[in-house]
C-alpha cells in the first residue's frame, strides 16, 4: 500500500517510504527534516503527527 499523494511540490513521501528511497533508516530522514536538511511537512500539530516529505524535496537534497 501507498500513501503517496499529489501536491504542488510532487508527491509526497511518508518516512518510511523516504528512508527506504533513500537507503537509510527512517530515523535518519527524520533527523535530517529537523536539522533543515530534508524540506519535511507534519502533517498535523501533535508531538508524533506524521511528517511527510515531497518528492520534490528529495531529489534537492539529492543534488546536493
């Protein structure tokens, strides 16, 4: 199953579909979203609301 969903920005990514993308854990896409690193978006304003990161901002930091 896949949480994928359309925006402007591309689609967007779960953390686990992240870190699976990107070959790393899921903690490590996190600590890059808090750092500033990874464009990440919660997706609520709980303390454990889900994050979710656009495609377009993966392939950012990607580049760089």
């Amino acid at each position: 199953m896949t949480t994928k969903t359309q925006t402007l920005d591309g689609d967007l990514m779960t953390v686990k579909e992240t870190a699976a993308y990107l070959k790393v854990h899921p903690d490590t896409v996190r600590q890059l979203v808090a750092d500033g690193k990874l464009a990440g978006k919660k997706m609520g304003s709980g303390p454990n609301s889900p994050i979710r990161i656009s495609t377009v901002s993966i392939e950012k930091f990607m580049e760089s």
